[in-house]
C-alpha cells in the first residue's frame, strides 16, 4: 500500500473571496432590513403656517328673550286669539288678543262717572265763587259800607254833643244878664243830654258793628270760602281719579292685543291652572301672572358651552370662532367668546370627574333659521404661528412622562424626546428636539434605538424583549 507523503491542507484562495461576498451580503441585507420602512408611515417635518384650534361643544341660547303676560293684574280674562306656535313674527306682529267684554262695560260706566264728576266740578266751582263774592261783599261791599255809615253816625252825634255843650256854656253869661229866660237855658240843656244818650248809644252800636258783627260775618264768609274751595279741590280730585281710571281702562283695552315688540319665534307657555300641564290655548281664562308667549330672539343667538380644567387658559374673551350646528351641516356661522366663567363646576352626579368652565360663544347675525336648544360645535382659534416647525400629532408619543418621536435614520430609529408648542386637529408645532427635512414614524415602531456609543456601534432593542413600560402612547394635546 501506498503511503502519502505528509503536506499542508490549504484553502484556495478563491474560496475565502466568495465567503467574504457572502458575508458582505448577509450584512447588506440586515441593514436594509433594519432601515426599511413603509413611506406611508412615515411624515417630514416642514415649516408652515399653523392655526390652533380648541373645538367645544353645546346648545343654542337666545341672546335675549321676551315672555309676554297677561296685562290685566288681578283679574282673568279668556285668550281669544293666538298666533301659531313655531312662526317667526317681526316687530308689531299680533301675539295674543284677550276678550275685553268686562272692560267694556267697565269702559262705559267709568265714561258716565267722568261726565258726572264733570258736572260736579262745575257747581262746586260756582258755588266757590259765590262764597268769595260773599266774602268780598263782608270785607269791600255792604258789610263794609255798614261799618262807614256806623262810624259816620258816631262821628255825627259826637259833633252835635259838642255843638249843644258849646251853645249851653254861652247861654249861661245871656241868662246872668237878662238877655234869655231860664226855659230857653233849660231847652238847650235838654237838648244837650238827649244828644249825650244818642251819642253813648251810636257809640255803643259801631262798637257792636265794627268789634263783633262785621268781623264775625267775614269770618263766616271766609269759612264759607274755604269749605266751597274745598269742595271743589275734592270735587276736582275726583274728576281726576275717574278720568284716570278711564284712561286705564282704554289702556287696557289696548294691551289686551299683545304685539311683538322684536322680531323672533313664537314659543307657548305652559299652562298653570291645568292638570296635567299643557301649553296654553285658545279659551283658556288667564291671569297677570300666567306666562302666554315667549319670543327668543333667534336672530342673535349665544353658544352656552365648557371648556376643560386642564384647557381654560388657553381662551380668553374676544377670540374668534367658527360655529357648526347639527341642523345644518353645511351651515358655517362666525362668532366670538363673549365669556369665560371665574369659576369651575363638576357635575353632581360625578363629583370627582374633570371641571370644567361655561363659555359663552356670542354668533353674528345670521338669516339661517336658528332654534334655541339646538346642538352646535364651536371650533375657538386660539393661537396661530405663520412659520412654524410642524408635524402630524400622530408621530407624538409620550413615554414614561416625555413626550418622544421616532425619528428614522440611516441605522435605525431613534427615539428623540421632542417639545411642542401649539396644535390644531391634525398637527403639532415643534419647539424643539427636531429640524426641518426629517422623516418620523407614525407609528410606535417595533424597536428603536438611541445615540451611537463610542466606536459607532448602536445598540438595538428587539421588539420582543421591550418592556410595556418603553412603549409609547399617542400625544394627546392639552
């Protein structure tokens, strides 16, 4: 048997070129594997203009609102017309007409009571200025003139006194000297005492006069004056109260047609006096305090909405709004915050769920057939960039209390923590963390990797081995 001689195995070299090429592609196809990814998936960040929305929900409120009643306090009266339920009326329009059956017969005696109150005033007004023509006739007229003439006639006999007691003492020397006999003396004498008596009693009568009649006849005749001046004040207070009562009654009869004072939609009232409760109706009796017909003005109209705890500093009032009610899809309405409550309510069923604020949405004017109590959205700009960094919301995640983004890169995907600013319904402003021309995973990717460590190797993170506290959840914006 042959022996071989004893050599050295060598490998060609050859071979070790194809195990190289092999091992070359092996390598190529892990990382194409490793950086692939679906374009559909993915997003760029870019600059662009960004208007941030904060959208609302609520019902339709009339901005104003009138309730007509009955204007006959204290009485009933029947409802013999009403306009339809649902029309919009304009200013002047007939709500309600009220019977006026009793206010007519009332009308009618407080007309008779005005034209005798009338007639009354007219005789207390005559027998007024009989009584100052008595008063005038005590003070300038006879009762005067009596107290003259008494006066005249004291002044008379006075002087007739003195004449007589001045002949007296000069018959005196004539009779000493024998020129006139003692019974022309005591003639004159007589004379003299009879014009004394007649002078003590006229005296006596102008006192009597002047002392106590004349002033107790004007007395009574200012009396007199002052109760027919009284008479004829009561008399008058009276013409005037009948009046009034007359002018009330017309005025009654008036707003027993009750017109709309605005323009806006007829709503019914229910009906107290009925049960089980019902709106009103045609015969139905009602009193002052019966609410009839309210008319919203649904021309201008107020959103009564909330806004979240967590959100309310984002809203002030006078922001822009854009109002989409449920009725009318297609319907866009401007308006602007009106209001924004001071403070937080919860609900009571629900103490402990999120607070929200009431926001008050004020619509401009609009022709749309709007209805109070309609459900409407209001979508609030609050907050616009013209040049900012964006990025769809979907490629936010929060992890672990940071917000992050995948970022896609030659080597794989990096998890890049990321802050934001502003966002709308679709997109987010970034702050930081990212630069314009990016790509960015829409999604939580099946692993992630971070900053290359020295030597340039990056370590990776297989799917399976992640934790569920390493994966993301989407950004929800605040």
């Amino acid at each position: 048997m042959e022996r071989i001689p004893n050599s050295t195995f060598r490998i060609p070299n050859f071979a070790i070129g194809i195990a190289a090429i092999i091992v070359c592609l092996l390598a190529g196809s892990a990382f194409w594997r490793r950086t692939a990814v679906d374009p559909s998936l993915t997003a760029f960040v870019r600059k662009g203009p960004l208007t941030a929305r904060l959208t609302t929900t609520g019902i339709l409120r009339p901005a104003q609102s009138i309730t007509y009643r009955s204007p006959l306090a204290g009485r009933e009266a029947e409802i013999t017309e009403l306009a339809p339920e649902g029309m919009l009326v304009n200013e002047g329009d007939l709500l309600v007409r009220l019977d006026t059956t009793e206010l007519q017969r009332e009308l009618e005696r407080a007309q008779q009571e005005v034209r005798q109150s009338q007639l009354e005033v007219q005789v207390a007004d005559i027998e007024r200025r009989e009584a100052e023509a008595a008063l005038t006739g005590v003070s300038e007229g006879e009762g005067a003139l009596a107290v003259a003439e008494t006066r005249t006639r004291l002044q008379l006999a006075d002087k007739k006194v003195e004449r007589l007691r001045l002949e007296y003492e000069q018959l005196q020397p004539l009779l000493e000297k024998g020129f006139i006999t003692r019974d022309e003396l005591k003639k004159t004498a007589d004379e003299l005492e009879q014009s004394e008596e007649e002078a003590a009693l006229t005296r006596k009568r102008a006192e009597v006069v002047i002392k106590l009649s004349h002033p107790r006849e004007s007395q009574r005749a200012s009396l007199q004056l002052a109760q027919k001046q009284s008479a004829l004040e009561n008399t008058r207070a009276k013409a005037q109260d009948a009046r009034a009562r007359l002018a009330l009654l017309i005025e009654r009869l008036e707003q027993c047609r009750i017109y709309a004072r605005r323009t806006g939609l007829v709503v019914y009232e229910e009906f107290l006096g009925a049960t089980p409760r019902r709106k009103i109706r045609v015969g139905d009796r009602v009193t002052g305090s019966q609410g009839l017909v309210t008319i919203p003005e649904v021309n201008r109209m107020l959103l009564e909405a909330s806004v979240s705890e967590a959100e309310v500093h984002r809203v002030r009032t006078g922001l822009a709004a854009v109002v989409r009610v449920e009725a009318f899809p297609d319907l866009r309405l401007s308006g602007r915050v009106a209001r924004v409550g001071s403070l937080a309510r919860s609900s009571a069923d629900r103490p402990f769920e999120d607070k929200r604020f009431d926001l008050i949405v004020e619509l401009d004017s609009t022709p749309a057939e709007l209805r109070p109590e309609m459900s409407a959205r209001a979508d609030i700009v609050v907050g616009t960039r013209s040049d900012a960094l964006l990025l769809p919301i979907t490629a936010i995640f929060e992890r672990q209390g940071q917000l992050v983004a995948h970022v896609v890169r030659p080597y794989g995907i990096e998890a890049r923590p990321v802050d934001v600013g502003e966002s709308s319904e679709a997109l987010v402003e970034i702050v930081s963390g990212l630069t314009e021309g990016e790509t960015v995973m829409l999604t939580d990717p099946g692993h992630a990797v971070v900053a290359a460590a020295p030597g340039g190797k990056i370590p990776a993170v297989d799917r399976a081995q992640r934790s569920q506290a390493d994966r993301g959840r989407p950004y929800q914006p605040r």
